[in-house]
C-alpha cells in the first residue's frame, strides 16, 4: 500500500481520538491545532476564543455516556461528577493526549488556512504560525474543526443600541448585575445562560419563538440519558411518546410555567437539558417572552405586540457549520443538507473525511473515537468502505433517525444509540485499545 501521510485539523475532544487511532494503525499524523493546548470547545477563556463555553458550563451529556471506550473516566479519575465541569472535561482530554503520547504528533498555535485537494492521493495543506505561511503536502485529510464556534445570529428590524452578544462571547454572568436582561433561544446555551444571568440581574427574560420540552438532569435519581439508555431497545417513534408522555407527568405542562407550549415530540428539536430554567421561572427570577419581531434602540418589540427596555440583548441563537479553509465551491456544508456516509465519508473525495460532525442525542466524542477506528482501519487497507458509498451518503439525507423541524442547527443529527450501532458494525470485537501505541510496539519487539 502507498505511505500514508495524514493530516489532522484540530485537537479537541474528536482530533485527538483521530490521531490516537491513526498512531495505533502505524499511520504517519500530523495534527494542526489553532489553540495552545488540547481541549477544543473545554478550554474555557475569558478572552472571546475558539471555546463557546463559560465559567459555569457543566455537560448535559453525563459521564456514563460521555467517555472514550480506550479511556474512561475510570482511567482518568474515578471522582468525577456525573455532569463533569468544562475543566474536568479540559483535563480528561488532556491526560487521554498524555497517556496516549499524543503531544508530539501536534503542532499548536498553527491555524489551517486552506486545503486544496490535487488527487485523491494529495493534499495540499497551508497553515499559519506566528505569521508564518507553509505548505505541506499530505495524503489525506481529516477535519475535526468542531461545529459550535461561529455565532449564527438572528436578523430582525431595527437596530437594538443597548450591549447586544452571542453566546459564544458569553463568558460569565457578573457583568450583567442590576440589568435588564433578554435571552434570546431556547436551546441548551439559552437556558444555561438565563438561569446564570438570573441570578445577578434586576430582570432576565427569555425569549422563545417556539416551544421546547425541558428534560431533567436526572429522572428518578439517574442521569437522564443512562435513563433513556434502557429504553434503547423501542423503536424511536414509540419511544418520542412514551418520553414525551413521562416528562408531561414528571413536570407538568409547559403553560404552568408560562412556556408556550412544543408542538413536536422529544428528539424533533435538538433536546434541551436543564434542571434550573422552570425552578428559575417559578421563582419569578426568569421572565418568559415570545418571539422577538423588532428592535428600536434599547426597546425590544415582541411578536405578541408587548415590548421592553433592555440593557442586553444575549442572542443564544446557535452556531454556523463551517470549514473556512476550504474553497466555498469545493464544499459547503453551512447551509442545507450534509450528505455524508456516517456523517464522516464524503461520496466522491475517498482521502477526506470528518470526524466529529454530528449533533447526537447523546454526547460528540465517544462517536468521534469510533468514527477514528474505521477510518484508520480502512487506510492500512483492512477495510474497505462500500461500494455503493454515494447512496449510502443520499439516503443519510432522506432517511434520518429523527423527522426534525427544518431549521439551521438539524442537518446533522443522529441518535447516539443507532449510530454507535452502525459504526460498531464495522470493528472487531475487541477494538478498545488501552495501551500507547509506542508501548504495543515496545512488546511487540520483546
Ligand atoms: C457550551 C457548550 C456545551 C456543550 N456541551 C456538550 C455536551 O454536554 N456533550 C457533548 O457531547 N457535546 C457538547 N458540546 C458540543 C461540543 O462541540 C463537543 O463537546 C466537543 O467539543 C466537540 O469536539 P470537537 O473536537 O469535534 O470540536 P472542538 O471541541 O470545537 O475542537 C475543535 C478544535 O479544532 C481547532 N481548529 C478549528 N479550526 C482550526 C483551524 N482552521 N486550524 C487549526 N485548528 C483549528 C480548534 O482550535 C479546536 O481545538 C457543547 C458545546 C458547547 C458550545
Ligand atoms: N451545558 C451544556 O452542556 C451546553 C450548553 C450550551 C450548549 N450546549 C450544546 O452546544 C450546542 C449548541 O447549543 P446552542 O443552544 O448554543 O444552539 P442551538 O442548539 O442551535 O439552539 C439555538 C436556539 O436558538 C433558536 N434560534 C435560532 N435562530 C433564531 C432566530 N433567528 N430567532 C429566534 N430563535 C432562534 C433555535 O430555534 P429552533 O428550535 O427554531 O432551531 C434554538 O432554540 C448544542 O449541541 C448544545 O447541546 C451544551
């Protein structure tokens, strides 16, 4: 077989389970990363970076479900809460880079700039250090650039004059004492940064332009995905109903709290996870509102005619699916559908793939670490993907796991469950590997 040598962009949670599999097969790596440590979206910053969490970010996913089969938390630290910290999370990547001897494999502080595919056994990889341009040559190309980074921000009439933010510039809710507060969205940013700001604020308000189930942390005393985890065995669309059926009894209906109403079934939006917001709005700490229709300098005009002043305006209204390093005509995945083979292999470039690019209903990386094994599995030529790749990539389109509503942030999506199902398919039994690579080797030679 031709040498491979592979570039990888990006060393947060999915890069570096990317590089650890490709090591493991004896495949050359290089790995790109624009930050100065491993940890992607975990390392949290004051400073506006590539990380969209804040100083109080816990997961939504838990632990059970949101670790690395080589790696646990086990491995890592047996005391960690069930919905870690995004430092415990920074630090779990980094001891998994640690133990696997990653760090050399990767060059920090060096942005990709752009890729150009020549072949399909050459790229051409431009990146940027210190100022610094180079080009590298490569044979394939895995992009872990992550997907929640570049603000989507809404568009209404008006001009709104007083402080206006995204979420990802959301860093802490101190700065927002004794003011007036609107949360714009009702996904899982919104609802974390409403019940933050709430607790400093003179008002926080929260608008939603449709309504949302908010599901518990923990049902009956168990992390809510281990919970949902049992019932893994029905069928999806009895599944949405008994759940649906179970959060109506467990919470009651969204009107007590003065929520409009969902009028989709659980796993049609993106699931909201939150134990604070109805606590928050029955205390009268969170304020409901509508959909936002118009601005006009600090006033906020809703679409139920009401309007407000407002000293913020927090637009938690997602991120936009981006790889700037690629020509807009090469792909473009910013918009509409993503038609990809286990949302990594493209149905005509065989030496591109993604790793990371999808919005479980479940937690990204242990899907990444799978995604990983097949992929360094196929470049040594021990598997080989189907044949009939391009309708495999069109029917991921037109059939998948959950009919969701057709907004930006559900092009992606998957059930966590049927899609680890799908890629297990695919590796050996014993595909976990503890040990370094390096270590194998050593052993290997004794
Ligand atoms: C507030 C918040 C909470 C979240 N909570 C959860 C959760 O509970 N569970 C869950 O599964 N997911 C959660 N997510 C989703 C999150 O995207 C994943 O947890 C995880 O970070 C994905 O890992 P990744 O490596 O694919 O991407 P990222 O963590 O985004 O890492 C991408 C890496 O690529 C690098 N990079 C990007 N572009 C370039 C370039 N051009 N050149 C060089 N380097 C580049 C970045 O510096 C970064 O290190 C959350 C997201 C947010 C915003
Ligand atoms: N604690 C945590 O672990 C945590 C915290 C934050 C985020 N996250 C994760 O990070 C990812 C991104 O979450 P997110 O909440 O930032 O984004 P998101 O899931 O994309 O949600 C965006 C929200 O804004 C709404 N919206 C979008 N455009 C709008 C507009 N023009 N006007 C009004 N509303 C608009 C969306 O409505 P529609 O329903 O109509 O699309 C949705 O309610 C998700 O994977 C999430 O689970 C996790």
């Amino acid at each position: 077989m031709m040498h491979k040598r592979v570039c990888v962009i990006g060393a947060g949670p999915s890069g570096i389970t990317a590089v650890k599999n490709l090591l493991d097969e004896g495949i050359e790596v290089v790995c790109y990363d624009r930050n100065n440590q491993v940890g992607g979206n975990w390392i949290f910053s004051e400073k506006e970076s590539h990380s969209s969490v804040f100083e109080t970010t816990h997961i939504i996913s838990s632990k059970t479900l949101s670790q690395y089969d080589d790696f646990t938390f086990d491995d890592f630290d047996k005391t960690v809460a069930d919905y870690p910290s995004h430092d415990e999370l920074r630090r779990y990547f980094q001891a998994y880079a640690k133990h696997f001897a990653l760090y050399q494999y990767i060059e920090f502080e060096t942005l990709v700039v752009h890729c150009n595919r020549i072949s399909n056994q050459e790229w051409e990889v431009t990146t940027e250090k210190n100022g610094v341009p180079k080009t590298e040559s490569f044979t394939d190309l895995v992009v872990c650039n992550g997907h929640h980074w570049l603000p989507r921000w809404p568009e209404y009439s008006g001009k709104f004059t007083g402080e206006y933010l995204h979420s990802h510039q959301f860093k802490k809710a101190e700065p927002f004492k004794d003011k007036k507060v609107l949360v714009i969205g009702g996904g899982n940013s919104a609802c974390d940064v409403a019940v933050e700001t709430s607790r400093v604020s003179k008002k926080t308000s929260i608008s939603w332009r449709r309504g949302y189930r908010i599901i518990p942390k923990f049902v009956f005393g168990v992390p809510s995905d281990v919970f949902a985890k049992r019932s893994n065995w029905i069928p999806i669309r009895i599944r949405q109903v008994l759940n649906g059926i179970m959060m109506r009894i467990l919470l009651g209906k969204n009107e007590l709290y003065g929520l409009q109403e969902p009028d989709t079934k659980i796993g049609e939006t993106h699931p909201t996870v939150n134990d604070e917001l109805l606590y928050k709005l029955r205390h009268g700490k969170v304020h409901p509102k509508v959909d936002v229709d118009r601005f006009d300098g600090k006033t906020v005009y809703f679409k139920d005619d009401s309007s407000e002043e407002f000293d913020a305006v927090i637009a938690c209204t997602g991120f936009i699916l981006t790889h700037p390093f690629f020509d807009k005509d090469f792909l473009d995945y910013s918009e509409g559908d993503v038609p990809l083979y286990l949302k990594m292999f493209h149905p005509e470039y065989q030496n591109l793939y993604f790793v990371g690019m999808f919005q479980p209903l479940g937690c990204i990386w242990p899907g990444s670490e799978l995604q990983s094994k097949i992929m360094a599995l196929e470049l040594t030529g021990k598997w080989q993907r189907p044949k009939n790749i391009k309708q495999l990539c069109e029917r991921e389109v037109t059939h998948p796991h959950y009919k969701q509503i057709k907004t930006p942030r559900h092009t992606i999506t998957v059930d966590y469950g049927l899609f680890r199902k799908s890629l297990l398919k695919y590796l050996p039994k014993d595909y976990v590997s503890k040990k370094p690579a390096s270590q194998v080797a050593e052993e290997a030679l004794l």
